[in-house]
C-alpha cells in the first residue's frame, strides 16, 4: 500500500452543494476501489491525502492531478505505507454554510477535526498539521491539535 498527499487550489469556490456532490462522487469511486483517506477544502484550497493499493492510487492521482475543478495539483507525498491511518475518516472542510452539513456523516467542521491517527509517523502526522493549517488557516484550527502538542 501507499499514500499519496497532494495540495490544489479549486479553479472557483465550490458551493455547499458542489461539495455534497463531491463527497457523494468520492465515497462511490472510494469504495469500489477500496481506496480511503481525508480530504480537506476551505476557501478554494484543496488537500487530500488517499491511501490504498499503489496500482490503483497512481493512476487515481493522474486522474485527480488533471480534473478540471482545480489548478496548481502539488504532489507532497508518494510513500509506502504498512496500515491505513485514515480508514475512517472520508472528507473534511469548512463548508460555506455550517448548518446545512452538522447532519452529513463524512463531514467534519475544522474545530471539530480529531488528532491525526497514532498509526500516522511523526513525519507525516506533521505534515497532515502543516496540510490543515495551510487549508484552514491558523484561526481555524484550534490548539492542541496535532504531533507537536503531544
């Protein structure tokens, strides 16, 4: 297995509804293809970290990397991995309009976003903090989130 962890930036602000169509389309192809990981949008920037089988997740990234909903696809990440950190985690973001998704299971608010898995090295757990801070902004993400408060 793999991990692949990417940054983009959508090529316009996506509405709640985009995003709900997004989560709808992601946990489909997700789950025919036994791939799983975290997405994380806010204010037209994306992050995703995608874990599974390096057969399926390299031509999924070129996929990704030329999707026409966003520009700028870096790819940070492209490393081994012997378990799934993310396994239950689907998406994250700040949604335009908080109260229309407390309801949508996969979705997480980011004051609400747990710490990164023990199974994730120190290395990457830093580097997911680095990814939600770069997303979400400083003011986002509250203290004591992450491999440095430990």
């Amino acid at each position: 297995m793999i991990h692949i962890v990417y940054m983009s930036r959508a090529v316009r602000p996506l509405s709640d509804q985009d995003l709900q169509e997004l989560l709808m389309q992601c946990r489909r192809d997700n789950a025919a293809h036994n791939v799983t990981g975290v997405l994380f949008y806010s204010h037209g920037n994306i992050a995703q970290l995608i874990e599974g089988e390096k057969e399926v997740l390299e031509p999924l990234f070129e996929t990704i990397s030329r999707d026409g909903r966003h520009s700028n696809v870096i790819k940070l990440v492209d490393k081994p991995i012997t378990v799934r950190s993310f396994s239950d985690w689907s998406m994250a973001f700040h949604p335009l309009e908080p109260s229309g998704f407390e309801a949508l299971q996969g979705f997480l608010l980011p004051h609400h976003l747990p710490p990164p898995p023990s199974s994730l090295s120190i290395a990457d757990s830093l580097l997911v903090d680095l990814v939600k801070l770069a997303v979400f902004g400083a003011e986002e993400v509250p203290a004591g989130l992450g491999a440095l408060d430990a």
